[in-house]
C-alpha cells in the first residue's frame, strides 16, 4: 500500500481552531487597548479644559476691577456663581454646571462670549472669596465629590486657583493722555 503524504481533516480542524482561539484573543486585546486609549484620551482632554479654565480665571480676576454684584457676594463668600467687572463696562459670568464651569462674556445684557470648560469625572466647582487680607483673594476650587465606595472615601486631592482680585487692573485705567508719547500729539 501506498503512504500518502499530506494532512488528515482531523490536523486541519484542530489547526482551524488553534488559529481561530489566537484571532479571538488578539481582538480583545486591540479592543481593550481601543477602550484604554479613548479613556486616556478623554482624560488628557479633561485635564487641558481644568488648565485652561484656571489660566482664563486667573486674568478675569486680575483684570477685573471689582465684583459686580457685591451685596450677594457680602454675605455668601461660596458660591457657584461669580460676577466680574471689567474696566470696559463688561461683566464676566462663572458659572458651575454638574459637570462643567460656563464662563460668559456680558456687554449689558448681550452675550459676547460663551465658553463651557469640563470638569474632571467626580468632581465640583466652588468659588470662594478670602477678606481677610488687605487684598480680596478670589479662589475657585475643583474638589472630589464625597462619597463613598465600598466603604473607602475617595482621594481628598483638589485643585485650588488663587486670584487676587483688581491686582492688573492699572494698566487696563491708563488713559490715551497718560501715554508716552500723548503730549506731542496735544500741542499739535
């Protein structure tokens, strides 16, 4: 009899499903690594929006020449809304959202800007006003909602931007007249 060289239909099934058990778990892994990257990358996007809300909060604070409604603020030093004036008869709006602070541009009554930044998962916004000092410091703090997780609180870590509040307004009050340069072109 002749021996015949080749494979069995048994050889190639077991191979079938060799190859088929490595394809499955190499698209779990590439699926979770999908999850891991569209997580981190929601993340890193969370994280810009809490740096640029605290470098935009920052500049309104320092340029702003007051709060414009001090009566509400007098009483209540936290709280989720804070109104700034401006020097050009602006109102800067922050307002805390569940998820998000809103940063609102006002002319009177008009909006002329409207900017929405995320917070982080679990998270909330305060604003705080400290009188103590000679200067009115103006704080918004980014804490870990409490609660609890099987048993375990979760980390107590927070981000605190301080502003002192009118701190760069004197340059925004320089006048044309008060210019270098301003009394050459009065004697022409």
């Amino acid at each position: 009899m002749k021996q015949r060289r080749g494979i069995t239909i048994v050889e190639t099934i077991v191979s079938m499903s060799i190859s088929a058990v490595i394809v499955g778990v190499a698209v779990g892994a590439i699926h979770q690594l999908f999850l891991a990257e569209s997580r981190s990358r929601d993340h890193v996007a969370r994280l810009v929006s809490v740096g640029r809300l605290a470098d935009q909060f920052r500049r309104d604070v320092h340029a702003s020449v007051g709060l414009a409604d001090q009566n509400e603020m007098a009483d209540n030093l936290s709280c989720e809304e804070l109104h700034l004036a401006t020097h050009e008869g602006q109102t800067i709006v922050y307002r805390v959202d569940a998820t998000s602070v809103e940063r609102i541009g006002l002319l009177g009554e008009d909006i002329q800007q409207l900017e929405t930044y995320t917070l982080p998962p679990a998270t909330e916004a305060v604003f705080e006003i400290n009188d103590e000092m000679r200067n009115r410091m103006l704080t918004l703090r980014i804490l870990p909602i409490a609660d609890q997780i099987d048993g375990a609180k979760r980390p107590t870590h927070h981000l605190r931007v301080e502003a002192t509040l009118a701190h760069d307004h004197r340059f925004a009050l320089l006048t044309r007249a008060d210019a270098p340069g301003a009394e050459g072109e009065k004697n022409e």
